[in-house]
C-alpha cells in the first residue's frame, strides 16, 4: 500500500506540473499555477516524509499536511475549472479521492 500511495501520489504532482504548463500566461492564472504547484507537489513529498516518522503520532501529524495540500490542491483545481481554463475533473477527483484515503488512514491510526 506505501509503495502504490508513494507512486499514485509522485503521479499527482507530475500531472498537476503538466497541467500548469497549459494554462493561459495572465497574472491570475500565473498565480494560481504558483499556487497549485506548491499544494500539488507537497503531496507526495509530506507523504513520503510521513512514511519516515519516528511515531505514530509524528506520522499522523505528517499525514495533516498531506489532507491539507490536497484539499488546496483540488481548490485550486476547481478555480481553473471554474475559469474555464482547462479541463480538470480528473485532477479534481484524484485529489479528492487521496483526500479520503489519507482521513481514514488518520482515522484508523488514531482508533489503534
């Protein structure tokens, strides 16, 4: 399951690089890509620091940040969306699906 959240989440981030590559050249756009690959590129790399925690709690704690970017991340992904920028909803729904998988993998840490 790490190794397939390690990939799926590195994927994330490529996916969300090439889409900001896509979007128009506006001072919006341009801060909202600044904004996006921050979020969309913390993901996995809080993630992989995640899996080195020297605790649960430090683990949990590392997995917060990881819900929190990809939550901005799908926010972001909806303001393009809702420009009309580009096409998102599959970025839209990977962020939102890795949303859930990281809360109830807190949940489940936290009910041990």
């Amino acid at each position: 399951m790490e190794r397939d959240l390690k990939a799926r989440t590195k994927r994330f981030a490529l996916d969300i690089i090439d889409l900001v590559e896509k979007l128009p050249n506006t001072i919006s756009s341009r801060a909202i890509a600044n904004q996006l690959i921050r979020s969309g590129t913390s993901v996995p790399a809080n993630y992989r620091a995640a899996t080195r925690g020297r605790s649960n709690k430090e683990f949990i704690a590392k997995l917060g940040v990881v819900i929190e970017e990809a939550d901005e991340s799908e926010f972001w992904l909806e303001l393009i969306q809702d420009k009309g920028w580009l096409e998102v909803n599959s970025l839209k729904t990977e962020a939102s699906e890795l949303v859930a998988i990281f809360v109830s993998i807190v949940k489940k840490m936290k009910n041990k």
